[in-house]
C-alpha cells in the first residue's frame, strides 16, 4: 500500500473540531480510480472523440449548459443496451483501501453518503459494495432496456453543495460534524460548510479549499485523519498523524 504522499493544512477555511458523525464521499476520482464515469463510458462506446470531448469543450467554453452538456453525452449513447452499459460500468474498480474504510466508519457508527455528478449506474454499484447508505446522482434514462437518451439531473456542475443540509437533516447530524471527501471542482465548494474538508488526490485550486489535503493510491490513507476526528482532535494534531 502507497502511504501518505502530503498531508498539509490549508488556510482557505475555518476548521472546527468537533467529534466527526458522518462523512459525504464524492465519487469518481475518490472511491474509484477512474476519474469521470461519463468519459469512461464515451471511451468504450467509442463516442468519445467524436462526442463526448467536443460536448465538454462546448460546456468548458460556455457554449452550452450543462444541463445540454449531460444531454448530448447519453444522446450519443441512445439504442445501447442496459447490459452493455452495466458490463462496462462494473469493470470500474474500486480505490484500494475503500471497502476498509467503508467498514471501519461503519463499525464505529458513522453515517456514509456518497454525493457524485456522475451516474447512478455505477453509484449504485459502488454503494452496494461497500454498504455506503446513502447516494445522490444523476440518473440514465432507459426504456424497454435500452437507454433513450434521457438523463435527470440530481447533482449538476456546481450542484453538490445545496444536498449537504438535507443529507444533515436525514442523519440528524449538524453540518461541523460531518467530513467530506473528494477530489473534483465540484467538492470544493463543500469544504468551507463542513466541520472537515478533506481534498484527495486534488489539483491545487481544489486542495486549497480544503483543511487538509491528502495523497495517494489507497484510500486508507484518510484513517488516521478519520480516527483523528472521531477523538475531536485538532486539524494540526491530524496533520502530525503520518498513515
């Protein structure tokens, strides 16, 4: 297993310390390796060249919103089968370490959500693996087993920040007591209205949101910062702990 790479304390946001009891896990990227489901399923269909990457560039460019830009990526998939699309969205593994960490949080009773703008095809998926409660993502239209180049949006570009109140409210937990992890533009946001925001495997306008900021290929890594916040610890004393 790959150790902590860095572990540093970021100045964008206020840090509190109070005992953690619930953690919200962005997706694509952190519970897997693979970095967007969207781009991942364009790349096995073939569609990715001629489709997908001109979508995103059109939305990057502010040509399109994303609603469209959702829109035209499972256009181009419409008439595939469900079984095709499920086969290609269960060889996505998942990050080593997250059925560990999963169970960990689980046994010590801390509440678990997974929150992605991706796909609820393979969201679902991963929930199941790792017995995560609860999942909010954007879902694949399909009619008579076939997708029909539908798609709902749950979780947009910039979506993910306006589900953490309704998720604190279902646990009956307070925002500061509860962690999120990611690695996306769209977890930034989310750092600053947690009690801890952890930035994994992050690019550095996103790991600066973040009160700390992780590397590595196993997700393990987030234990002793966890464990850390389970005691109530301070974000230097986590930054001390070296996984």
């Amino acid at each position: 297993m790959k150790h902590l790479v860095s572990v540093l304390r970021s100045p964008g946001c206020a840090y509190t310390g109070k005992p953690l009891k619930a953690v919200i896990f962005d997706l694509d990227g952190t519970l897997t390796p693979v970095r967007s489901v969207w781009q991942y399923i364009h790349e096995r269909l073939g569609t990715w060249e001629s489709q997908g990457l001109q979508s995103l560039n059109a939305f990057l460019a502010g040509k399109i919103t994303y609603k469209e830009f959702a829109e035209r990526d499972v256009y181009a998939w419409r008439g595939t089968p469900h079984a095709i699309i499920e086969s290609i969205v269960n060889e996505i593994p998942l990050r080593n370490g997250a059925r560990e960490v999963a169970g960990t949080l689980r046994a010590f009773g801390v509440r678990t959500a997974i929150l992605s703008s991706g796909l609820d095809v393979l969201v679902r998926r991963v929930a199941g693996l790792l017995g995560v409660e609860r999942y909010i993502a954007n879902e694949l239209g399909f009619t008579a087993g076939v997708a029909d180049g539908r798609v709902t949006i749950n979780v947009g570009w910039d979506g993910k920040p306006e589900h953490l109140l309704p998720l604190c409210r279902a646990w009956g937990v307070h925002p500061s007591e509860v962690a999120v992890v990611g690695d996306g533009v769209g977890d930034a946001p989310l750092f600053p209205m947690v009690g801890l925001g952890v930035a994994f495997n992050a690019a550095p306008d996103v790991a600066s949101e973040a009160h700390l900021a992780l590397e590595g290929d196993d997700l393990r890594v987030l234990l002793p910062v966890l464990f850390g916040r389970m005691k109530g610890e301070t974000a230097g004393g986590m930054a001390n702990r070296r996984g």
